[in-house]
C-alpha cells in the first residue's frame, strides 16, 4: 500500500511541476529586430521641414540663379547683389582651412566660398538666424564609382541648398557616411577630402572672411534651359506647397 502510495504521490509531483513549469515560464515570442533606416529616408526626413522665410528666400535664390550666367564665382557675386538690393542681409563668405588627417606630415589646404544672409525675427530684433546658401551643393558629393544606393542619396540632394548651419551639419554628415560607405564597397580608398570634418570646413571652418561685392549688371537673360535646369531641384521634387524637396533648414 505504501508502496502504491509513493507512487501516485510521485506522479502527483510530477504532474504539479510541469503546470507550475508552464504557467511561470512564458513561451518566447517571435520578433523581429527594426532593420535600419535607409539613408534616404532619413534625408528625407531632414528635408521635410521648412518655414515660410526660408522658403521665401530660395524662391528669390531660385530667380537670382535662372536669369544669371556666366562663372560660378561670378553667378555668386550677382545673387548677393540681388538678395541685397532686395534688402536681405547677405554676403560673400570665403573659407579656408588646413587638414591633417590624423598625420601632420600629410597635409591638405582647403578653400570654398558660399553665401550668407542674416534673418533677423521680426518678433525679436535681437534673435537673428544664419541661413547658407549654397549653389552647387549636390556636385560637393560627388565620388568615383557610386553605387547605385549612394548615386540615388545624392540625387535626392537639391543643388540649390537653403538652410541653416545645423541642418547642413546633418546633411554632411549622413552624406559622409554614405559616401564612405559607397567607396569601401568598391574595395577604392577613402581619401581625406571625403571625410565628414574635411568637408565641414567648407562651410564651418573658423577661417572665414566676407568678400566685397561690387554691385554688377545684369547677366544676359540668354541664358540656356540647360544652364538655368542644373541649378534647380530635383525633377520629382514639387515645387508646391512647402515640403521637405524644397529647401534644406532647421
């Protein structure tokens, strides 16, 4: 009897185990980790927001650009004459820079020039805004054998570039990456003037001087559709309401 007894309490035992087993240990779920972001989702993400200032100032910029010709420098001295005459508070900024890449005996001397205008709120006469713009920024990305995931990033990229100092910053810095990224793929070296801090210095660099403008005619008004249609946005960008195509600011 004894016996039959230890028996049933075994099975007992067993039986309570495994229930209390099951109910306090939970049945892994499936999930899935989140895949990264794509590089041009998050670009789009950094142009999607605009104000109406800013928007206001890439339509003039957009005007300056279609009816000049002529050189680059030239093209930048006459939409600073434009946006002045307009009465916006720009100038003519020249960089420069020296870059060792980690090695003092390599190294690289730099130099760029963009524009510059000053937005003061009218709300706040104190509190005033740094805005770039920048011409050609899209052909300041350009790489050797870019694959086709890095060749669509940049087309994304309006060339005409509005914005503030702390968006650019992220748009250099995502491009970079990209870039890096797009050159290691070809099994091709990642030289200096790719990297992210070589190319801030274009427009951050503590070395920077504002140019004289000296008023200038008017460009012929001859001007090709070839000519004015590389300065504007991308074709699938609308140039409707405000949206995230139209400039880049934060």
């Amino acid at each position: 009897m004894l016996g039959i007894l230890g028996e049933e309490e075994l099975d007992q035992m067993v039986r309570d185990y495994i229930e209390s087993d099951q109910s306090t240990t939970p049945i892994p779920a499936r999930t899935s980790k989140p895949r990264p972001r794509k590089s041009q989702s998050i670009l789009q993400d950094i142009l999607s927001e605009a104000t109406h200032i800013e928007t206001q100032l890439l339509d003039k910029v957009l005007m300056c650009v279609g009816s000049g010709t002529g050189e680059p420098s030239s093209l930048k001295k006459w939409v600073v004459t434009r946006l002045q005459m307009d009465g916006y508070e720009a100038s003519l900024c020249k960089t420069s820079w020296v870059s060792t890449s980690g090695h003092k005996i390599f190294q690289f001397t730099g130099g760029y020039d963009y524009i510059e205008v000053m937005i003061t709120d009218q709300n706040f006469s104190s509190k005033t805004t740094r805005l770039v713009v920048d011409l050609d920024l899209r052909s300041q990305f350009e790489v050797a054998r870019p694959t086709r995931t890095y060749k669509d990033l940049t087309n994304a990229l309006p060339s005409v570039f509005v914005g503030t100092a702390e968006r650019l910053d992220k748009i250099i810095s995502l491009l970079c990456s990209a870039a890096e990224a797009s050159l290691k793929e070809n099994d091709l070296h990642i030289p200096p003037w790719r990297k992210a801090e070589y190319m801030k210095s274009k427009w951050f660099s503590k070395n920077c001087n504002k140019v004289s403008v000296t008023p200038i005619s008017e460009p012929g008004s001859d001007a090709s559709e070839e000519q004015k249609q590389r300065y504007m946005l991308p074709p699938s960008f609308s140039r409707g309401p405000i949206t995230s195509s139209r400039l880049i600011m934060s």
